[in-house]
C-alpha cells in the first residue's frame, strides 16, 4: 500500500513534465499532419523550448536507466522534432548552377588529388605498358602479333601500305566532314559505354590492371607499327589530340571503382557499412568527372582529329592536357592571404 502511495506521488509530481512532453507529440504530429504553416505564433514559439525539455528529459531518463520504453518514446519524438526544426539546414541555398560550378570547380578536383595513389598506380600501368610495347616493337616488327590482336595488326599494315608516298596516315579516320555530327555521336556513346566497363573492372582490381595493360599495349604497339612506315607522328596526333582527355577520363573510371571498393575491402578504423559509405561519395566525384572529359573527348575526335592539320592537332592534345592538370593541380584550392594582411590581422 505504502508503494503504491510512493509511485502515485511520483506521478503526481511529474505531471507538468508529462504535460509538456505530450504538448510536444501533439504539436508535432500537427506539424506533419498540416505542416508548420498549421501553427499559430505562439506554438511556434513554443516548440523549440519544447524540444529543449524534451531533450533534458531524454537525457535523464537515460542516465537512470530505469524505463527504456520511455526512452525510447522520447527518442522519436524528438527525431520528429529534429525533422521540423532543423528542416533545410543544410540546403544549399544557391541556385544549380552555382552548385554544379562549385562541385566541379572544387569539390571534383579535391577528390581527385586526394585520391592520387590509385589513380598514379593506374597510370604507371597503361603509360608504362605503352611506352615499354612501342619500344618493343619498334626494334622489332614482328612482336606486334604478338602484343595486338592479329587482325588489327594486318589491317593496320594494309592502311599504311596503301597510304600513298608523302600522304598523312590515317587510320580509321577517313570518315568526311559532313559525318562528322553523327560519327561524334557514335563516339561519345561507345566511349561512355567504355567508361562504364572501366568502373565495373575497378571493382575487381586484377581485371582492372589487366585492361589497362590491354590499353597500354594497344596504344604503343599501334603507334610503333605506324612508326616502321614513318607515320609515327601522323598517327600519335590522331591519337592524342583526343586521346588526352579520353584515357585520362578511362583511368578515373577505374580509380572510382577502385575506391569504392577500397571501404569494403580495407574498411580501417570505421566499420565496413561506414568506410563504404565514405567510400562511394569520394567514387561519385570522380566518376563525375568521367563523362564531361569523355564528351569533350568525343568531339574532339568526331570533328578535329580526323580533319586537323598534324600541328591543329599536336596543339589541340597539348592545350587540352595542360587544361586538364591546371584543373586537377588549381581547383578548389584556397587564395593565401597576402603577407600585409595577414600582418594587419594580427
């Protein structure tokens, strides 16, 4: 009898809290029910002091730790609570262009000087695999067969052979201008469809070294085939007048897969659901960096490459690639303060 006296006047005492709190719940659930405009001045005053308390009263009966069904009622009220107070915090009040300038002019290249040892390793692979196959072959014709597929191989030595005495190299670039639209078209889809496979291959990294050293040899062995005719330069300008953004755009495909599978597989101090978390948004960055290049890329070779002087096109690769490493190496970086103001701070 005497407890039973006890806990009614517990009760009796708490009643203003209880009071609060089921003034809280209640303007809550009208607040998603109607939404705020639904509240009249003065309960919109009111509910911040009532989350306040709401969150004094969390925090105490969790310190007890005596009535964990209470806590956890006042738990979602006040993630309710949290909702409508703090909706939009964290908007972005600028418009879309704003934001897409400042995801690609800061955000995109921060992440990708961030994330410079994968992309290096990427790059030492394909560059060094290109480098080591033109030289290769170069001294020795016959290992083309062996480092390209036979058939591209053969109809590249058919093209040269029949490329007439002081005539430029082509390739595959004999479409004329009036195709030129279309071919771009055809280029950037295939390109992009590249890119997605490039992704896909960085999420199993043994398969991604294992095509960029496919495109490594692709590169060197055809330039050095060309170079046996004295087409070397001819067809490296072909190449790289585009090539300079493309292959660059195909090895940070590679390098967001990479990194995406980094949080599953090397997760460090977070958990795996966490580090793969982290992980994706840093892949994202770089992967949206990817179509843009491949884009530009595919323009440049639907419309320059093809039809551009040698010296057009040595320009157009050298331009574009210090582009490319002003906007890695510059973007998003922070002015210094000059030495004089910095002097007048103090």
């Amino acid at each position: 009898m005497a407890g039973r006296q006890r806990i009614h006047e517990r009760t009796s005492r708490s009643k203003p809290a209880d009071e609060r709190l089921e003034r809280f719940a209640a303007l809550c659930g009208k607040s998603v029910r109607d939404g705020l405009k639904s509240l009249t001045p003065e309960e919109v005053e009111a509910l911040p002091r009532l989350y306040r308390y709401s969150a004094t009263r969390l925090a105490h009966v969790e310190t007890v730790g005596r009535d964990p069904a209470a806590a956890r009622a006042l738990r979602a009220r006040l993630a309710q609570g949290h909702a409508l107070l703090f909706q939009g915090l964290e908007r972005d009040p600028r418009g879309l262009l704003a934001r897409l300038a400042d995801f690609y002019l800061r955000e995109v290249p921060r992440t990708i000087r961030a994330e410079w040892r994968p992309i290096a390793a990427a790059f030492v692979v394909v560059y060094g695999l290109a480098i080591a196959s033109f030289l290769a072959v170069r001294g020795d014709l016959d290992l083309a067969w062996s480092l390209l597929a036979p058939d591209a191989v053969a109809q590249e030595i058919s093209q040269l052979q029949e490329t007439a005495a002081g005539q430029p190299f082509r390739g595959n670039f004999t479409f004329g201008l009036g195709e030129s639209p279309s071919t771009a078209g055809l280029i950037m889809a295939h390109n992009m469809s590249v890119g997605v496979v490039f992704f896909a291959s960085g999420l199993i990294p043994p398969l991604f070294a294992m095509v960029l050293g496919m495109n490594g040899l692709m590169v060197g062995t055809y330039t050095a085939v060309a170079a046996h005719w004295g087409q070397g330069l001819e067809i490296s300008s072909i190449l790289w007048c585009h090539g300079t953004l493309e292959i660059q755009a195909l090895v940070l495909a590679g390098a967001a897969g990479l990194v995406l599978v980094r949080g599953l597989v090397m997760p460090g101090p977070w958990s795996r659901t966490h580090a793969l978390r982290l992980g994706a948004r840093r892949a994202w960055r770089l992967l949206a960096a990817v179509f843009p290049l491949l884009f530009c890329a595919g323009l440049i070779e639907g419309f320059i490459s093809p039809h551009a002087t040698t010296s057009v096109r040595l320009a157009v690769a050298v331009t574009s690639g210090l582009a490319l490493v002003a906007w890695v190496v510059l973007g998003g970086r922070e002015a210094r303060p000059s030495t004089s103001a910095a002097a007048a701070s103090r």
